[in-house]
C-alpha cells in the first residue's frame, strides 16, 4: 500500500472512531471540517450596522474569532458536534410566561462541555501527540459557520442551523484538535423559497434571510441586556408573554413541525417550575427562589432583575388583550 493511501485510511479510521464516541456520548450530530482562516465579511458587515447591540463582547477578539489556529495553535480539524435539545410542551394560558425551550433544563454549557472533554480525552489517547479544546461559548468562535462546514447542516434563514434529522432544535459546539483527518462536506440548503420565518418574527429583527439585527430581537432584550435597562416599546408590545427568550421564528419553520424529536438528554428535560409559570409567580419572585430555580440553568444570565423585568412587560401586554 502507497504510503499516501496507507494515511487516508488511517485518517477516514480516527474520523469514524470519533464520531462512533461521539454518538455514544450522547452527541446527536457530528462532523468535521479543514480548520483554517474563515472568511469575515459578512461578521463586519453585521458589527459595523451595530446589529450587536450592546454584546460588545462579539467585537472583541477579531483575530481569534476568525481563526482556530490563533486558539489552538497548529489547529487542523475542527470536530463540530450538536445535541438536540427539542421537547414538546404545554401552550400556555393568557396567566402564564413561556420560557424558550432551550432554557427548559440544565444548561446546556455544562452539558456539552461535560461531554466534549470526555471525548477530547478519548481523542489523545487515540492520538497521543495531539493537542485540542472544547468551545461551547467560552472562546470567540463562529458555532454556526463551523457546523455548516462539517456537514451538520445549513444555516437557516432565520440565522439558526437547521439539521434534517431534529430541525434547528440544536446546540453547537466545536474541538480544534492538531490532528489532520478526513474531512465531511457541506450539504445543501434546503430553505428554498420558504420566507415563514421573517414573516412571523413580530419585530423584523430577520433583516435580511440568515441576519439578525439583535437590537429588534426579543431574545436578545429578554436574556442579553441587563434588567436595568428598559425594553424598547416597540420591542416589549410584541413580547406577549415571552419571558426569557424567543422561539418564533423556529416555531414556525416546516423543518421544525416536521422533525422535531423529543431530546434525549435527561437534564435537558423541562424543570417543573419553567413550564408555562404563573407571571404572578415570576413578578414576585424573591432572589432566594431565583437562586435556588435557577442553579445551573441559562436563565440566570438574566438575572433576578431581567427576569422580573420581562415578567412585568409579560402582565401589561397581558391586561392589554
Ligand atoms: C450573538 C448570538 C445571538 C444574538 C444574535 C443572533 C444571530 N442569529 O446571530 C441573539 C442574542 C439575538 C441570539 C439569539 C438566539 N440564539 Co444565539 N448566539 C449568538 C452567538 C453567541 C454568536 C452568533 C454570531 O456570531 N452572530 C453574528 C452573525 C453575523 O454570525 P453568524 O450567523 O455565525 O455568521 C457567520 C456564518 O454563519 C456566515 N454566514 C452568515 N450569514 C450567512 C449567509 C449565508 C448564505 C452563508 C453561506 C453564510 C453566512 O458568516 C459568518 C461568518 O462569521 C452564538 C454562539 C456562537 N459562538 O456562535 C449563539 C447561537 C447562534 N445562539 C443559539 C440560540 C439557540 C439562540 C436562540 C434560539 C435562543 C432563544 N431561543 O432565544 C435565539 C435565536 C435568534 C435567531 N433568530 O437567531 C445557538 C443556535 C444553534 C443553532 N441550531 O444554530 C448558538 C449557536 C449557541 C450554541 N452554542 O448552540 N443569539
Ligand atoms: S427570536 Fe423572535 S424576535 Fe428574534 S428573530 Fe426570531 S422571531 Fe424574531
Ligand atoms: S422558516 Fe422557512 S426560510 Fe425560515 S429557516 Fe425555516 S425553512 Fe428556512
């Protein structure tokens, strides 16, 4: 055997073992993508419309953001991985607050990163002079770009991955690793001529098909920007009840209602208390219950000051009916 087909093999061997562990982890989707340089236009575009708003982190760490070598050096793969997070809940009734469903359960940070060491300790028994590391939002890198490169899915209109498998009901994550293999390929994107999304975002946050001008997007007033801050009219008239986060735009995609499967990651499952809760019991939430509900849950990023916030705006536009 030639020694260039000798290594091929050897590479398409590591990629399936990775990805056989990664299943057994309880990744739902995994792939692999060349790392390299990313092409940043598109981001700038987004940073100079000021469409970050006041996450003024997203504009920090250009050089890194752009290129996982400048993260991991000598970076070659980047292993993509997904886990869906879908479950199916009750609507709520005109009293109550809807939490976007991601938020449901444990947070998924810890989740996946849990995981992800695992198998990047699997990796370099593998492959003992490789070096990696896990990114689950805690380094500037672009989840979405990544995932679309490895073959995951396609970057959806509304600005999420959609996966044919779970619809866009998925967390993303990435290990840069040193290591070359083979690598997956893009598949098609399968929006066509589909526009649901951006005609069903209340706010016109979806500028444009794949942008989102976070300073129009309820998820980004709910959850990013501190409680202190009020929430622009026109924002809070077309929040209905959502309290923490927004999931129109994914509820209405037909990739969505056709393939959404129930997770089956245990602590992803719905905390009782963040199904369809009393808006009455969230305005007179007391900072003990907030820490003691949302120990190691994303909605603490609102903090008992947001939360109370978005409730609040939940029982006006509810008296507004
Ligand atoms: C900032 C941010 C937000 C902002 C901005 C949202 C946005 N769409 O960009 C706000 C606060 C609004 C937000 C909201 C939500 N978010 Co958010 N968010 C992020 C974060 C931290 C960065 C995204 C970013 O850089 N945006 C700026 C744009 C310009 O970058 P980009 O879309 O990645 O674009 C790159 C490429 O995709 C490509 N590209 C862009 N457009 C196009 C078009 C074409 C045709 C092509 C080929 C390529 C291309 O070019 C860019 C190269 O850099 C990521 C985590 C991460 N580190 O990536 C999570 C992330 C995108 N969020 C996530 C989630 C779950 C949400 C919410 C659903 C939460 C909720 N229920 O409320 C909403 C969805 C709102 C929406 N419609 O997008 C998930 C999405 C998972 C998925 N399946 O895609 C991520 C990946 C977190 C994670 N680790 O899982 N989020
Ligand atoms: S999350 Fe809500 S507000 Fe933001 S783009 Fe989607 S539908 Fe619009
Ligand atoms: S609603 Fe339609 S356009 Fe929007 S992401 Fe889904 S398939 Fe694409």
């Amino acid at each position: 055997m030639e020694i260039l087909d000798w290594l091929i093999m050897k590479r398409y061997e590591l990629l399936q073992k990775i990805k056989t562990r990664a299943l057994e982890l309880g990744f739902d989707k995994v792939g692999v993508a060349k790392s390299g340089p990313i092409d940043a236009s598109i981001y700038h575009e987004w940073l100079e419309k000021g469409f970050h708003g006041q996450m003024a982190y997203m504009a920090k760490y250009l050089d890194k953001r752009f290129d996982p070598a400048q993260l991991v050096p000598g970076a070659k793969s980047v292993i993509s991985l997904a886990m869906n997070y879908y479950q199916k809940t009750e609507e709520s009734s005109p009293d109550q607050g809807t939490i976007s469903l991601y938020a449901l359960g444990d947070d998924y940070h810890e989740v996946m990163r849990e995981k992800m060491k695992q198998l990047l300790t699997d990796i370099c028994v593998w492959i003992p002079d490789c070096e990696g590391r896990v990114f689950v939002d805690t380094a500037p890198i672009q989840d979405k770009y990544w995932a679309v490169k490895a073959g995951i899915g396609w970057l959806g209109k509304h600005g999420n991955v959609i996966t044919k498998e779970f619809g866009s009901w998925v967390f993303l994550g990435e290990i840069v690793i040193t290591e070359e293999l083979e690598y997956d390929e893009p598949i098609p994107d399968y929006c066509g001529t589909c526009r649901k999304c951006l005609t069903a975002c209340p706010t016109g946050a979806i500028v444009t098909p794949h942008i989102v001008d976070a300073r129009k997007c309820i998820s980004y007033w709910t959850i990013e920007v501190n409680g202190e801050q009020k929430i622009p009219e026109t924002v809070a008239a077309k929040m209905g009840n959502l309290v923490f986060g927004c999931d129109i735009c994914q509820n209405v995609c037909p990739w969505n209602k056709k393939f959404s499967k129930q997770t089956k990651e245990s602590r992803f499952r719905a905390r009782p208390h963040n199904i369809n809760p009393a808006l009455t019991d969230l305005t007179n939430m007391s900072l003990e219950t907030f820490r003691i509900w949302y120990q190691k849950s994303t909605i603490k990023r609102a903090k008992l000051k947001g939360l109370l916030r978005n409730a609040r705006i939940a029982l006006q536009n509810k008296t507004c009916i």
